[in-house]
C-alpha cells in the first residue's frame, strides 16, 4: 500500500525534477530516495518518471498520480490539523478567498476582530474576482469566499452576508455632468473593472434590464483592482461604477462626487459562499458564522438603503 511518505517524496522528485535536490530537501540519501521511488512504481506497476541521462520527466500517468496524490495529501494534512484544533483552535490556518470589495474594504477589519477572539489562528485573505474566487473554492484552494454576485455552481451554498450598493462617481473637480439619463450615460467616458469582478456583473445585469449592452458603451479603461479605478478618477478624468463602501469615504473627504442616473439603481448583497459537500474545519466555520454575527456592526458603519 502506498504510504503517506512515499507520497510525499514522489511530490518531492516531481517538484524538484532530480532526485539528487529531492534528497537534499527532504534531508535523505539520493540512493533512498531512488529506492523509495522504485518500490512505488513497483506496487503500482507503473513507470512514474522519464528518465533520461541527467534529467527525469513525468510520465503521462505520473502526471496524473501527481495531481492524485496532491489532493490526497491536501485531505490529510486538512484531518490532521482539525484533529489538532477540534476543540480549543489553538492551532491551524484559515484561508479565505475574497473579492476585490470585500478583501479590500471589509474583511481586513472583521478579520482583525476575529483574531482578537482567536489569536493562535493564522488567517490569510486572497483576493481576486468573483469568478476567480468561486475557481479557487471548486479546487479545494481557500476554505470559503466572500464574494459579490453569484456565479452558478450547483455544490456552492451563497449565504447572504452584506448589503451593497454600486454608485457611479466621478472625480469631484472632473467636468462631467452630476445627472445623467441613461441614454447619455452611454456616450460617457468609463473607467470599468475587469470582466470576472463581482461588480462588473451585477452593473451589466442591471443595464440589461434597461436594454442597455455594457460592451456598447463608452469603456476607455478597465482595471483589475477598485484602488487602481479609484486612482484613475481623481485624475479627473472619466467615471465609474464603485461599490458604496469604497467610494463613500472619499465622497465624505470630498474628492469623489456621486452621479445620479434617472431609473438606475444597483443594489446587491455579499455572499459567503461554502461548498456544500466539502467539509470545513472547525476555524472555517468559526470564521463565517462569526462574519455573520458581525454583520450588523459592519452595516451599522455604512448605512445601505436597500429599498427599491
């Protein structure tokens, strides 16, 4: 039967392409390295590495046992540091996926919180966009997502977190107009998120909903993060669609205004997002049950109105 070690060596060599640096990583001698790989491809029957004068290459079914034994080891690894923090969550690691809004805005602080309440905890945040985020929670990458639309998954739980709101804004000395139909908002210059962000999506919804196409209108610029389309506003240049909680702070300093578009109003909610048949360690659960609790602060911070 194939060990957990055997696994871990076999990772090991197909990494480092080399037994030799295998062996010196892992603190062995290259020849129990070389007998370790050799008892592994002897109870599977199977050659596992290319191996040609100085360098060694994955087979064709050693590329697929490396993918194998990555996700079994990541199984493994995942029992025993539940085991290790069942009870008291001294231990372990929580690693959230979230999108630009909420990574950038909202998490750091309730992550912060959360940390006062389990300290021994490593929490580590990564964001990305919506659809990213959603990729990284089907593989098995991050314990749960934040994220601001809902992207069809059948397996994936979105449990309503936050309100938002999407506001269009301009640079407060730009010389656009404070008021817009929505027929002039199409000639308008726009700086945009990328596609994939949460908040692209639910602005192209909601404009399908008036007959409008977003790739019809006026998209000078489009960035990957809100920090960047923020920074290109206060050039004075254009403007933008911006989640409420990142644009109100600016608007209170005075260097963003808000933009009125008759008939136009973005409102949606956050989500937790879990996959539902994956089991989430007791930190994971902690954390988004605790996201949740803290909700009401949160929103008490930036007032939503969520009417229609």
């Amino acid at each position: 039967m194939t060990t957990i070690k055997q696994m871990e060596i076999f990772l090991k060599v197909a990494d480092c392409k080399s037994f030799t640096k295998a062996a010196v990583a892992l603190y062995m001698t290259q020849p129990a390295i070389s007998w370790q790989i050799k008892m592994l491809e002897k109870e599977l029957d199977l050659v596992l590495f290319s191996r040609n004068d100085n360098t060694i290459e994955l087979t064709e079914v050693g590329n697929y046992f490396y993918h194998s034994c990555k996700q079994m080891l990541a199984v493994y690894r995942q029992t025993q540091e539940d085991m290790e923090q069942f009870h008291t969550l001294k231990k372990g690691h929580l690693h959230i996926g979230a999108s630009s809004i909420p990574g950038e805005y909202i998490l750091p602080k309730a992550i912060i919180r959360f940390g006062d309440e389990y300290p021994d905890l490593r929490n580590t945040v990564t964001i990305g966009t919506t659809s990213s985020m959603i990729e990284e929670l089907i593989n098995g990458s991050i314990d749960f997502a934040v994220v601001g639309a809902k992207i069809p998954e059948p397996k994936i739980e979105y449990i309503p977190w936050l309100h938002d709101e999407i506001i269009l804004v301009t640079a407060a000395n730009s010389h656009v107009p404070r008021k817009l139909s929505l027929y002039e908002l199409k000639s308008q210059p726009l700086i945009m998120r990328e596609r994939g962000s949460g908040s692209r999506i639910m602005i192209q919804q909601e404009l399908q909903k008036h007959g409008i196409e977003l790739d019809e209108a006026n998209i000078f610029l489009e960035l990957s993060t809100t920090q960047g389309v923020i920074n290109a506003l206060l050039s004075g240049v254009g403007m933008s669609f911006i989640s409420i909680w990142a644009a109100q702070p600016l608007i209170d300093s005075g260097l963003l205004v808000r933009i009125d578009v008759d008939e136009l109003s973005i409102k949606r909610d956050f989500y937790i997002a879990i996959w539902q048949s994956r089991y989430l360690s007791r930190a994971a659960s902690t954390c988004w049950q605790f996201l949740l609790d803290y909700a009401g602060q949160l929103e008490a911070m930036m007032p939503i109105n969520t009417s229609d």
